[in-house]
C-alpha cells in the first residue's frame, strides 16, 4: 500500500511539476512574439499569464489560462492537481468564462522540447457550453495567433469559428 501511495504521489508531484513548467514554456513563446508577457504571481488567479497588445497608443491586456493538453484541452478551474489534488478548500470547480479569463491556451506536447499552442478563447467556451474539446476539433486554433489578438472579439470570434466548423450556424 506504502508504495502504491508514494507513485500516487509522484505522479501527482510530476503532473503539478509539468504544469508549471507548461506555463513557462507558454510565457516564453509567446514573449519571442509580443514581448510584453508575464506570469501571474498571485497563487488565486484564474488566469496564469497576462499578455500586453499594442493597439496604436493604447495597451490591451489579454488574461490567459495554461492547460496541458493531450487529447483535449480542459476549460475547467477552481480545482487542484498534482500533489495536492486531494486538499479540501472552500474553492469550488467552475468552467471558465469571459469573467475569468480571455484565452485558454492548451500546450500539447509532442515531445520533451517540442509543443503545440491551441488558442482557444473563452467566448467560444461560453458558447459551447461544455467542460472540455477535443484537440481533433480545433485544429484551426492550433497557432491561430490571429484568433489569440482578438479573442475578446466576440462577433469575430463566432465568426470565426463557425467557419472553421467548431460552432453550428
């Protein structure tokens, strides 16, 4: 039973270990490409990574959330993984909306040092009214720094995806 634990937890720790590494990874992408990028300090954050747009003169912030994602990418919060996956807070799970974040970003990785970034905006999470996708129905996302630049666009946003065939018309 002592050695059941003990891979129980290790795999906890690794998984917690890999989602932080996956939110590092995510940051330094992303700052080769916008430069203005930041990892969230603030523990009870639903969003792990702020990225500053330039729009003329002005400064958007996009809020986003990492999600390691194998074969489909969560929208779900609130919950702890890794070690400490079963600690009791007050914390309840939710999915995440427009209120939480602006982007999901799920990180797939295909290997050790290499990833794919699927850019998934939390309008489009809203209107699937679901708690998860699978990566085979979003290809279009994969990369779609486009989508990423307006994610808070919503009448792009649907259009955008309804095209793409991840929304009904």
């Amino acid at each position: 039973m002592e050695r059941k634990r003990n891979s129980k937890e290790e795999r906890g720790r690794q998984a917690s270990i890999e989602g932080f590494a996956h939110e590092h990874i995510v940051v330094g992408i992303l700052m080769k490409k916008y430069q203005n990028v930041s990892l969230v300090d603030l523990p009870l954050s639903p969003y792990d990574i702020i990225i500053v747009l330039k729009r003329g003169s002005e400064e958007e912030i996009i809020r986003a959330q990492v999600k390691t994602a194998r074969k489909s990418i969560s929208f779900t919060g609130g919950s702890r993984g890794g070690v400490d996956r079963l600690y009791l807070s007050g914390v309840k799970t939710y999915v995440h909306s427009t209120k939480t974040a602006d982007v999901i970003i799920g990180i797939h990785p295909l290997s050790n040092d290499s990833y794919e970034l699927y850019f998934v905006p939390t309008i489009l999470v809203e209107e699937l009214k679901q708690k998860s996708i699978s990566l085979r129905k979003i290809q279009a996302l994969k990369y779609n720094y486009d989508l990423l630049e307006k994610c808070k666009n919503r009448e792009y946003v649907i259009k955008k995806c309804r095209e793409y065939g991840i929304l009904k018309t």
